[in-house]
C-alpha cells in the first residue's frame, strides 16, 4: 500500500518516513508540505539522501487519493480539520496524528485548542487509536485520530487500575515529563538550546490540551466523569515522556497484586511490558521503539499506588502507534513494521 504523509517536514512526518521505510506492506508514496513544495525531500532531511527522494507536494486530496492508499496528517492543530472532510469524501483511508479529533464535544475543543471546531459528523466518525484499548474499533475503521503522547503514556498507565474500581478516582495526579521534540521542530524560545539546556520547566498548568482527551478516555473507561491533576514538564532530552502517576486506594493491596492485576490486563498487549516488582523504567529503555514500560509500588504507609510509565514521544507516543493502528486496520500482524529493540545507551 503507498502511504502519503501530510505535514512532511516536521518530527512526526519524519518519524513515519523512518518506519514506513521498512514496512514490508507499505511504501513512501506523497509526501505534502505546502511550505515547501517543490523542495527535494532529502534537501530538508539529508539524512535521508538515497531513501527518499521524491519532491514535497502541495495539498489536493483527489490526487493523493488516486495515487495513495492511506494518508497519515502530521499538522498542527487546526489544519487536519480541514483537510480531512476532504480526504474522507475522496474515500482514502486516513490516520490524523493532530488533537483535531480527539474530542468528542465540540465545544471542549473549542475550549481548550482555541480553535473553530471539526464538524460534528468527522468528529462521531472518527475512532480513538488507543491501539491496545480500542483494537475492536480501529479494525473496523477507515479514519482514526491518533491519540496524543502524554494521553498514550498517561492512560495506559492508569487504566487497569480504574478499571478494576480499587482506585479512588479524585485524587488522581499526574506528573509528566516530556523531552524537547515534543514541542515540534518550529523555532521558539521554548525549544531554544540556551533555555532548556541544564533546564527544567512546568508549563501550562491547568491549561494542557491533553487533559480533556485524558479525562475522556478514563471516564469511558470506568463509567464516571473522572477529573485529573495534570502537570506537564520539558526536560534537556531530545526524546521520551515519562508520566509518574499517584493515585489513592481504595482498600490495602499489595505491589504484587497490583502488578499481576496490569499483566493479566495487558497480556494480549505485545507493546506493553509490566515490570517486575521493585524494578522501575526509564525512558532510556524505551528509546526509538514502540513499548509502553511501566512500573508500579504501592505505599503501605499512605495506601497511595505510584505508576511509572514511559513511552518514545515519537514512536508510541505518535508514529508507531499510527502504524500499529494502520496494521489493526487491514488486518496484518500488530507488530508488523514495529519490532525494533529499543536503542541503548
């Protein structure tokens, strides 16, 4: 199958490139970046000299879907929602890594994204790519919205627990940490070498997109509106999201049970790796693959459960899951595409 890419010559697109390119059923068709069309790919990425080399397009959907198969957006927020009506009426598969949509409510969109809102009939349509959480779904799809890296991290490290009702869900409290590719490959002070190098900073407390697409996804999980605590954080490191997650018990249950509650959950979950007790993860160890990792401690003094869960920002967190939603979609093997080992030190 050819696969465009649309929003090319940021983080994710390139991310797509790197594991589309060794797909055994899929290949680099399009690629689109109305910025910079007419550019050679590889003179954006010379890193990608030899591989792909094709011109960067400008955007017309019935050309992408005559010569495509599958379109993945790679856009900001605000762009997807006007392309992918689109796409969708030209009758191509789509895959939107964006936050377009991720909501279901318009007018929470509109709230948090500070944008005019998709129209409602794209928004019903599109199924959640929670590939562990929604397989049934996304098999049975043809547009999927991708969810967001610290939603991915954050509610496949929580959901178990909710789910199984031994959790108090008021007092969720989530701490994320994200490295600086998160942020996306534009210029701002945010992302400049000289702030962030040695740095460590808390932003948009209370204000993150994401936690709205959170809550969401908790609440369906366990049947009651759940509000969470979200603190969001840049780090000096290029890749990775670690989110450490505290949460209230309800009665007195041990590391181990807790543990063998997320392995039994998880055990048709290739993607997810649940540590032993007493062993922690590290972003590190999740580095360029698309695992999950988490681990889990229980504090017998406070009866507070603590998870730790890492993903790659770019890989699980954005285009490995996009590809693993892909595989779900037409029927392939799950981790096709997918079983590279994480990259260490």
């Amino acid at each position: 199958m050819k696969a465009a890419i649309i929003g090319g010559t940021g983080y994710g697109s390139i991310e797509l490139v790197r594991l589309i390119n060794k797909h055994p059923h899929l290949e680099i068709g399009s690629v689109v970046s109305n910025s910079q069309s007419g550019v050679k790919f590889s003179d954006v990425y010379p890193h990608l000299s030899n591989i792909v080399e094709q011109p960067l397009e400008k955007f017309d959907a019935n050309r992408l879907s005559e010569e495509n198969d599958i379109v993945f957006l790679a856009t900001p927020s605000g762009i997807s929602s006007k392309l992918v009506p689109q796409l969708i009426e030209a009758g191509i598969k789509c895959i939107d890594l964006s936050g377009d949509f991720r909501l279901k409510s318009a007018e929470e969109y509109e709230a948090w994204y500070k944008h005019p809102s998709p129209e409602e009939q794209y928004l019903k349509q599109a199924v959640y790519g929670l590939s562990e959480i929604y397989k049934d779904e996304i098999k049975d799809s043809t547009f999927i919205s991708n969810p967001g890296c610290y939603p991915t991290a954050t509610t496949l490290g929580l959901l178990p627990i909710i789910k199984s009702k031994l959790a108090d869900e008021k007092s969720i409290i989530i701490d994320a940490k994200s490295g600086v590719s998160g942020a996306g490959r534009g210029l701002s002070l945010t992302s400049h070498y000289s702030e962030i190098n040695e740095n460590t900073k808390a932003y948009k407390l209370g204000k993150h997109q994401h936690i709205p697409e959170i809550e969401q996804v908790l609440s369906e999980g366990c049947g009651n509106p759940i509000t969470i605590t979200f603190t969001t954080h840049l780090v000096p490191m290029t890749r990775g999201i670690m989110c450490s997650i505290y949460v209230n018990l309800k009665e007195n249950i041990s590391t181990k049970k807790v543990i063998d509650l997320y392995k039994q959950f998880y055990q048709e979950s290739h993607f997810i790796r649940v540590r032993p007790e007493g062993i922690l993860p590290s972003t590190k160890e999740v580095l360029g693959s698309n695992f999950c990792d988490i681990g889990l401690h229980v504090d017998e003094r406070t009866n507070r459960l603590t998870v730790i869960s890492v993903i790659d920002n770019l890989v699980k967190g954005a285009a490995g899951q996009a590809i693993q939603n892909v595989n779900l979609m037409n029927g392939w093997d799950e981790q096709t595409g997918l079983t590279d080992i994480p990259m260490y030190p």
